[in-house]
C-alpha cells in the first residue's frame, strides 16, 4: 500500500508517496515520522504523485517522478487523504 503526503514549504507544495515498507524503514507510518526523518537525515529521496487517468478513465493518483527533499525550518509534512485511487510505485 502507499501512503500520500503534502510537503509544504514557503515556495509550493507537492505530494509524495511513500510505500509501507518505506514508512517502516522510516520508523513509523505517519507524517511524524516523515518529518523526523528529514530532519534527522537532512533529505529523503521519495515519489512525487499526481493526478491522472488510468486505463479505464477513471482518475487517480500515480507516480510522476523521484524527487529530493531537503530538510529545512519551515517545511510542513502533512497527511494527504484522497478519494481517488492510489498507484503503487514498487
């Protein structure tokens, strides 16, 4: 399963996704332990998502590239729910 997160910064914002084995590897399955994370390892390589139309027509949330996150005062993790559909990454 993947789990999405809004990264928000003073610039923008993105959405990331990140799988249970990669939470676990974080030490934890929420965005605590995300931003923990960047903070303690200073960034954190994960995929961005986006919204698209699957096969079927119907939206949903896929992975669109692997970015960097670098650790940084006012970075904001938060949980990102969705109605739509979420496309694993592995």
């Amino acid at each position: 399963m993947t789990t999405l997160f809004k990264i928000v910064t003073v610039k923008d914002e993105i959405v990331i996704g990140l799988s249970d084995a990669e939470l676990d590897a974080l030490g934890g399955r929420d965005a605590g332990a995300v931003a923990r994370a960047l903070k303690t390892r200073g960034e954190l390589t994960a995929w961005q998502y986006a919204v698209r139309k699957a096969a079927t027509g119907e939206l949903e949330q896929a992975p669109r590239q692997k970015v960097g996150l670098l650790a940084h005062e006012s970075l904001r993790v938060e949980p990102y729910p969705t109605p739509l559909a979420v496309r694993s990454h592995d």
